[in-house]
C-alpha cells in the first residue's frame, strides 16, 4: 500500500483536525530536537543566551503552527471608537513641573537595522545625516538638552541587535561625557526556518561566514520580552521611571514630547493610561503604514500582511482608514512587567518569506511593538502633527533632511519659517542615487529646496554648488546619457530630458 493512500485512510479514519494536530506535533518534536543539537554547539556564556532565545523562538514557533487562516476577519473590523483618538490639540498642556515629569521617562530607540538598504555596512544609526551628525549624535544631543534645560536625568536606552551591538557599543565610548546615561540590551536572535522542512537553517551557533545567514533579529515585537529579561526594566522602575519613549531610531521626528509626556502622568492612577500610539493622517505615501482599528472591542493594530488579498486595496485607501501608526510609542513600565510575568502580552505573528544567497527560500517568525496595544488597559491613539513622523529610510528622504527644508537645534529638526506650505515635497530620487557614497558625489551642494513641490531625478545626474529647485522639476538622463546642472541655477517647473533641453513644466 502506497504511503499517500495509507495517510488518506488515516485521514478518513480518524479526522483531519486530529491528522493536522498530530502533523503540528512532530513538527515541533522535530523542532525542539533541532534547536537542542544546535545548543549543544554553544560554549560558555552563549550557552545560557542561547537557550532563553530557544524558549522565546519555541513559544513563537508554537504559536505560528496553531494559527488557522489571516489574523483577522475582514467583517469584524470596526473604525476605532471617537475618544480612542484623540487630536493633539486637545491633549496640549505643559506639566506644572516639567522636571518631575521627565524623570520618570526613559527614551528607547530601536536600533537593531543596518544601513544595508542604503548601502552603508553596520548600524543603520550610525550613518551621518545633518551637519555630519549621525542619528545616535541626534538623539544624544535632544536628550542632553532636555536633562541640562530642567536639570533632569532621563536616560537612553538602545534595544541593539547582534548585527548592530559590537559597532555600537564602540561609538558609544564617545559620549562618556554628555549628560545622558545609555543603556543597551539585545533583542534576541532566533534561527531562520527552512520554507520546506520548517526546520531550522543553521547547523551550528555560529556567526561567521555562511553560518550568519541562517539567523535574523524577531522585529521590533520582541522588545517587550528582550528588555524585561535584560534586567533593565527592573532597574528603571528601581530608579523612580514609570514610563518609556519608544520609536525607531531613523525618525528624526521622534523627540520627547512635553504635551504627550504630561497627558500620561497627569491621569488619576486608576485611569492611567497604559499605552499610547502616536498616529497621523495618511497621505497617498503611506498607504502601506499600519492602522488603528476597534476589534473585539479592542483597539488594535492592523498591519497590511494581515489584510485578506481581497481587501489590500481597501485598506490602502486614504478615505476608509484616514491614519497610520508613526511607531512614537509611550509605555508603561510596570504594564510591561505585569503582562510579561502573567504571559499575557499577544502579538500577532509576521511570516516574513526570504531568499537567501544560495537560493534557499526561508521564513522568518516576526512581531511587531505596536501589536502589544490591544493587551494595555486605556490604552489610546493621539493623532499628532505630521513633523513627528520624518524617517530616513532612502537616500530621498535624507536628501531632504539635509536640505535648508529644515533647521537644526540641539539635535532636533524642524521645518524652515521660510517655506511656505507646511508640507515636505515629494522627491524621487532614482537606482544611481540609493547608495549614500553615491549619492554624495552627485551633490557639490545639497540644492537650495524650500520653494519645491516635486522632484524626480532618473539616470546618471549631477549637482552643481548653489543649484535652486523650485515647484516641479523632473530630471531623466536617457541610458548613457549624462546630465550636470550646473553651479547656480535655477530650476523652477522644469523637464531636463537626455539630450540636455530644459523645457518649461
């Protein structure tokens, strides 16, 4: 008798449900047997790191054979509740001291993604954005400018990964004499699965050469886990902190906000709020962003790898879900403890599909920290001016915050007076401009943008010193073309096409 009639009478006989359980079962005694041979690779200290990572990437594993179907039902989505939202304008209010409450605040930056999108190799917060300051000089300077202007001590803490720790840890020798206490932990590393065996990629702990592949950082979900495991948490609510500051560190929107800071500690200890998620209105950019949603009579985030295929264009639509999550989270600390030690914090789980460099099609289990919301008592949106949410993720959003779009003030940017319209122009920068190095010797100058509406740029292009960009300008060097606008001149609605003609837009 064939193995596959053999199985369908098995199936017949017994159940699907009971096969499927019985399937789940020996893929985790398979797992569980694969994770043990790796462990028995490790040596002394990594030994009792790696088996904590193991428990936490089980657990995940579990959690992800046991899921049935999306996430989500389309039909139970419901738009979040009126008060769920708040406008900033509403919360606006300055503590009565502004030094009492900022003590029990501390900043956490994620900081576990590499440059690699841009070109750059180690830490992504370590590439130079304004005035040759990198994202970690950004954020060093805003903090030290709040503890040295109220005489405060909120401390940093950075949430590396095992692809950024080394690199950090070794800049942050040069801030032993700023005014601001950084801590770090390391979120975990877990093993990529093979697509088809689901079983384990890597053969050893390992990570030189090849062996480095076969494991990957869990998302920005695992932070809660992470940081109550390091012993950080414990130590901060020690130190008289009740809340943290959480965001990536590419925003350079993300700073410490006072307004938000004395919403959160000015409620009565009974209605306090737990959790808050800086949200703002959504443009035709970010149709993609996650949105808040009432859901079981929860709030809770809806990320676009949880949308049903047949409703991805519904939810990308600008008038159904009008905001997206900027990743600004404000937490409570002992909230955190609480759910951790009852194992009651519930994320959603991401299957990221990977290929690797040989070719091999892998998964990798993810969460994400805004997912944790539904899990917080009174937990709220607040709907937050557009400046709060400026990421550097491409060499075209960095053109425009090195532009004089933007002025820089102990560490923090904020949008020039001189521009008219407090929108950011739309700017496309095309392949021969992604990698930093590059795109730097395409620029003797960053252009003069405070007048532009648009800019797209396609092809091998160069600046001159003092060029000035106004309104629409579309510049597109035909392949083996080459286009250089020349030192000081003004473009304003203008195509520059292959041949080098400059036509009125």
């Amino acid at each position: 008798m064939s193995l596959y009639k053999g199985v369908n009478r098995w199936v017949l006989a017994k159940g699907m449900a009971q096969f499927q359980e019985v399937m789940r079962q020996q893929l985790e005694s398979s797992m569980h047997v694969e994770l043990e041979n790796l462990l028995s690779t490790a040596k002394g200290a990594d030994i009792e790191v790696c088996r904590k990572d193991f428990e936490g990437f089980e657990k995940l594993f579990h959690r992800f054979l046991q899921v049935k179907g999306p996430s989500v039902e389309w039909t139970k989505i419901n738009r979040p509740p009126e008060d769920s939202i708040q406008p900033y304008e509403k919360i606006r209010g300055l503590p009565t001291s502004v030094s009492e409450s900022l003590n029990k605040l501390a900043v956490v930056k994620l900081n576990g993604g590499l440059g690699t999108s841009m070109g750059c190799k180690g830490p992504k917060s370590l590439i130079s954005v304004r005035s040759e300051n990198t994202f970690l000089d950004l954020t060093v300077q805003q903090i030290e400018h709040l503890n040295k202007k109220y005489n405060t001590d909120v401390p940093l803490v950075l949430m590396n990964s095992f692809n950024t720790d080394e690199d950090t840890k070794k800049i942050l020798q040069k801030y032993t004499h700023h005014r601001v206490k950084i801590h770090t932990f390391n979120q975990s590393r877990y093993p990529r699965i093979n697509k088809e065996s689901l079983l384990p990629v890597p053969e050893d702990v390992g990570m030189v050469g090849e062996g480095s592949d076969g494991w990957y950082p869990p998302g920005h979900g695992d932070i809660y886990a992470s940081f109550y495991a390091s012993g950080l948490l414990e130590q901060l609510l020690a130190e008289g902190k009740e809340y943290i500051f959480v965001s990536n560190i590419d925003n350079l929107g993300a700073t410490v906000d006072l307004h938000i800071l004395n919403h959160l500690v000015s409620q009565p200890n009974g209605k306090r709020c737990e959790f808050v998620m800086e949200v703002t209105d959504k443009t035709r950019a970010d149709v993609k962003g996650g949105t808040l949603i009432q859901y079981d009579g929860k709030l809770r985030l809806l990320e676009i790898a949880q949308v049903p295929k047949a409703h991805v264009d519904e939810f990308k639509s600008v008038s159904k879900f009008k905001i997206f999550n900027t990743n600004n989270l404000w937490i409570s600390l002992a909230a955190i403890k609480r759910l951790q030690e009852k194992n009651e914090m519930d994320m959603e789980i991401i299957v990221n599909p990977k290929t690797l460099n040989g070719g091999l099609n892998v998964i990798q289990l993810e969460t994400a920290v805004g997912a944790a919301i539904k899990c917080f008592d009174n937990a709220l949106g607040i709907n937050v001016p557009r400046s709060r949410f400026l990421p550097v993720k491409t060499t075209s959003d960095l053109l425009l915050v090195m532009s004089n779009l933007y002025r820089l003030e102990a560490g923090s940017l904020t949008m020039s007076e001189k521009r008219e319209f407090p929108t950011t122009p739309h700017v496309k920068l095309g392949s021969s401009f992604t990698k930093v190095q590059e795109y730097l010797t395409r620029f003797e100058s960053i252009p003069d943008m405070l007048e532009l509406d648009h800019l797209t740029v396609s092809g091998d292009v160069t600046f001159g010193k003092n060029v000035s960009l106004k309104g629409t300008v579309i510049i597109i060097a035909n392949h083996g073309d080459r286009i250089d606008i020349p030192a000081g001149s003004m473009l304003e609605n203008k195509i520059v096409s292959g041949n080098l003609r400059i036509l009125d837009h």
